[in-house]
C-alpha cells in the first residue's frame, strides 16, 4: 500500500497510471515510459522484468540527464 501511494503521488503524473496514460510523460524529453501499458518487443507491463534492487535503485536515485528525479520515502 505505501508503494501504491508514493507511486500516485510522484510517479504517475509522469508515467500515468492504470487506465489513464500520462498526458505529460510522452512530451518528456526522453520520454517517460507508460509503466501501466505492456511492452510492445515482449509483452511485459513496466518495469516489471526488472530487478526489484534496479527499480528501487532508480526511484531513490534518479536518472540524471532525465526528468526522473530522486524519490525520498518517508
């Protein structure tokens, strides 16, 4: 429940959220990828064919040179 909540309150806005894609990711230079929409070369949803260290990585720290910045969890 506490990811479901930082995800709606930091993520979504970005990378949309279930039945509703992001009006602002896809105009992100990169693009923020729709994380509720499968992958169209093989069929998974997000990031979830990712490592759970890499993912958690990534929203702690960011990724520079994009609009991905550092989520803190309280």
């Amino acid at each position: 429940m506490a990811g479901a909540r930082i995800y709606g309150e930091n993520c979504a806005v970005c990378h949309g959220s279930q039945g509703k894609p992001s009006v602002v990711g896809k105009h992100m230079f990169p693009a923020a990828p729709p994380l509720w929409e499968k992958h169209h070369h093989h069929g998974s949803i997000g990031v979830s064919d990712d490592p759970p260290g890499e993912t958690y990585w990534k929203v702690v720290n960011g990724i520079r040179l994009t609009g991905m910045r550092p989520i803190k969890a309280g």
